[in-house]
C-alpha cells in the first residue's frame, strides 16, 4: 500500500471522461505502446502514449470512453508529448486492463 493521503490531495487530481478519436503506433516508445488523441469535450483534445498493446487492438480502441487524468504535467516520450495519463489496471498477466464507465458519458464529465 502507498502512502496515505488526505481528501484535499484526492481533490487536486482531475479525472475525466474522454473519447479515443485517433490512435496510432508508436514505433519510437521503449516498450509497446500506441498514440491517442482524445476528446474530452470542453477541455479539447487531448494525446497520451499508451502501453496497451498487449491486450487492444487499434480498432478495440478507436471511439472507446476512457478515464484520463488530465492535470499531470505533460511529458515528453521518445519525439511525443503526452498530456494526459490513460488510467488502467495490471492484470495477472501484467498486462494493462483499461478503466472505464460501465455507461456511455458526456465527454470532459470529471470523476468524482
């Protein structure tokens, strides 16, 4: 278990809601991973690199809803800056499970 926080830190993250709109390879990333542009609504769009090979397709991916936070700092990997953080869990495989809503939501809808 990590280090335990207060709600107050909770708050600072910003989670929301977005829609894959384009996805690419990423043939420069260290490990497998593809490029997406994503559509948050009123906050834009928005790209990420993703490690998600393993288990999805391009075509899995393109018009999926995702949980992104969207206050990281961007980064730059390989010749790419990524400016949200796709949210995802480990399997048993150690390969990365996307999360997602269980219902279609609006674009940029925050989690709360």
């Amino acid at each position: 278990m990590k280090q335990e926080i207060t709600f107050e830190d909770f708050t600072k993250i910003d989670i929301r809601i977005g829609t894959i709109i384009e996805v690419n390879d990423f043939p420069k990333a260290r490990k497998p991973a593809y490029q997406l542009k994503i559509d948050f609504g009123g906050l834009g769009i928005k790209k990420s690199s993703a490690q998600i090979k393993d288990l999805y397709s391009k075509e899995d991916l393109l018009n999926r809803q995702v949980s992104a936070i969207v206050n990281f700092k961007s980064r730059q990997i390989a010749n790419f800056l990524s400016e949200v953080l796709v949210l995802g869990v480990y399997n048993s495989d150690n390969k990365v499970v996307l999360l997602q809503a269980s219902k279609q939501i609006k674009n940029g809808e925050q989690i709360s």
